[in-house]
C-alpha cells in the first residue's frame, strides 16, 4: 500500500544506516516538530522573517500572522498556481486577504520550538510584516520591522514591549510614481539607517529624520525595480543590494557610486553575508540558496523546491545561530524551518551557511 501523502510530509528524507535517503538540503537536515504548533488548527500566513537572537530565542515575522490551516488538497496538501504579475511562482492559493484580521505576527520560539513571546499586544500595529531585523552595532540590539502595507518601520525594545522609533511614509519626502516602502534595512556603524523597497532607497539619521534618497525606476545601473535584501559591507566600501524585479545584484560604494552588476540571479528573496567573505541569497524563484563570492562568482547552491522537510518554496528569510543550525523563512509553504548539520556533514563543506555577519 502507497504512503499517505500527509505522512510523508513528516518524514525527513535522510539515510537511515546509511541507506536510502534524498539530499534535499545539502550537508543539513530538518529539526522535525520545530517549531511546535502555536494554536491548533493554525498556521503562519506567509512567513516573511526569522532572526535567531541565540538558540533559545529565536524570533520570526509573518506577513500576515496566523490564519486557519488551509484545506489539504491536489500536490502534498497546496493548490499550486502561477502569478501572472510576473516570474515568482509557482505560488500556491489561496492568497492571504491583506483585509483579513490577523494576529501573531511576531512569534519568539526557544530552541526545543516552544513560544516563549508572542507579541500580540502590538497586532494593532501591522498590516503585512515584511522583515524582522536586528541592529548588529546597538549592544541593547533591538528589534527593527517593517509593513509594506502601512508603509511603516518601527524600533522595539528587544523585548518588543516599547516602542523606540517609528518612520512613516507620510514624514518622507515621496513622489506619486516612487513611493516609499521601507521594505529591507541597513545600518551604517554611525547609527545612520538605509531603507530600501521598491524602486526607491532612502537614509535617516539615528533618530529617523530623513536625509537622502535614490529613487529610479529602471533596469539601469542605479535604477531600480523591486528591491529584495540589502548588505552593507562597511569595512570594504561595498554596498550589496537585491534588485529582484530586475533579477540581479547592484554593487556600490559607500557613496552609491556604481561599481558592479551581477546578472541572471532569478528570485532575490533575501541576503546575507557570512564572515568568511561571501554573499548567500535565499532565490525564491529556484528555491535554492546561491553562494557566490564578492566578486559576483557563483560559488556554490543547493536547495530542493517542495513542502517536505527540508525543501524549500520561497526562502524570504534565513539565519543561524550560534551553534550552526540554520533557520529559513519560507514565505510560501506558510513556516519557518529549522535546519542542523547532518552528522556526516564535512565541516569544510562549502554549502554551510555562516557564521554571518550580524
């Protein structure tokens, strides 16, 4: 008799006394049960964020927060689909309802996948969560979001409980073909923040007062079209920017003076730069996760696109803790996974993730 297409969503696909087994994560594997359900019958509606503060705190962000487990059906319980509006399917329906009520947006699990806070008392606040970031030069490290759909960044209090800073689109200098949304942030080591989203990059001072702005719709150099992860790279004069819409990397200095394009990277989902020097970028598109190094040289990828444990479908966000375990943001397969290194992973292997740079 055929496995239940349901169980085999709890199976990690891993050798078992070395036999059988598929390589969908490469040198990882799936932490099963992780995290553990939030409340019955629920699920995460487009996981957006993930930030692992240590292992036992480990913060993650959804677009929408929770909403009703959706109805099982056709391919390994999503109905798959392909959006019109342009390359970043398949994605699967239904489409979370940006008018719908939602709550939990911002969930902190502790490393066994228990909720350990749940900020509830700030649901009010956000319409569609875009990322969870922490500042890496601010010791009290607080906790920085935005909403694409209120157009609104905001600067908690590591434990979400005050409210530091907000910046809304209606004290930033905008224009009706270029609006601002804050969608990635970006600090400088003098307290200085960038804001990148859409077409449209823009710079503030510690305090939130608006200072500069590059705004270009194009597929030029410096021109812009969706804009998807951003890393600084201070010490090296290098700023990283994730032009997805134009599906490509746009390298500058720290005075965005054009340096560099790396072309033909189809889904910039999100990015992040490890210590020892490289660029990994979560594709959305090909559900894989690219290393290349700073010169715009693929390095390496892997990646497997599917619901099971361990494959990915829209990895928006990821990080790693302090003990090596990786943790992605799946915007489409509505969760947040845990990762660990396999016991037989090489600890040279080039497909590890991290350290990363705060």
């Amino acid at each position: 008799m055929p496995h239940d297409v349901h169980q085999l969503g709890e199976v990690a696909c891993t050798p078992v006394d070395g036999k059988g087994g598929e390589d969908l994560s490469g040198p990882y594997e799936p932490v099963l049960g992780w995290p553990g359900p939030v409340e019955p019958g629920m699920t995460l509606a487009r996981a957006s964020s993930v930030v692992a503060r240590s292992a036992d705190r480990v913060v993650v962000g959804a677009h929408f927060g929770l909403v009703p487990e959706p109805p099982r059906s056709v391919w390994w319980g999503r109905d798959l689909y392909y959006d019109d509006d342009g390359p970043f399917g398949p994605k699967y329906a239904p489409l979370r309802s940006a008018e719908q009520t939602h709550t939990h947006h911002i969930l902190t699990f502790d490393r066994a996948g228990e909720v350990v806070e749940d900020w509830t008392w700030h649901d009010q606040l956000f319409g569609k969560v875009d990322r969870v970031q922490v500042d890496p030069y601010d010791p009290d490290r607080p906790v920085w979001i935005t909403d694409g759909l209120k157009r609104r960044l905001w600067k908690f209090s590591a434990d979400g409980k005050q409210i530091l800073l907000e910046v809304s689109a209606e004290a930033v200098p905008d224009s009706s073909e270029l609006p601002w949304m804050g969608h990635d942030i970006a600090w400088l080591r003098s307290g200085d923040f960038y804001a990148a989203g859409k077409q449209r990059v823009d710079r503030f001072t510690t305090d939130g007062e608006h200072v500069w702005a590059l705004a270009a719709r194009g597929s030029g150099p410096g021109q812009f079209e969706d804009l998807h992860g951003f890393v600084i790279d201070e010490p090296e004069d290098r700023i990283y920017i994730g032009d997805r819409g134009n599906a490509r990397v746009q390298v500058f200095d720290l005075d965005w003076s054009f340096v560099a394009e790396w072309p033909n990277i189809l889904g910039i989902f999100s990015m992040r730069l490890t210590r020892d020097g490289h660029l990994w970028i979560g594709d959305g598109v090909t559900q894989k996760f690219l290393k290349y190094d700073l010169e715009g040289r693929l390095v390496t990828s892997w990646g497997t696109f599917g619901v099971a444990p361990g494959c990915l479908f829209g990895p928006h966000g990821f990080d790693v803790d302090e003990e090596g375990s990786l943790y992605i943001a799946e915007n489409y397969n509505d969760r947040v996974q845990k990762l660990r290194l396999r016991e037989d992973a090489d600890p040279a292997d080039p497909r590890i993730v991290g350290p990363l740079v705060p």
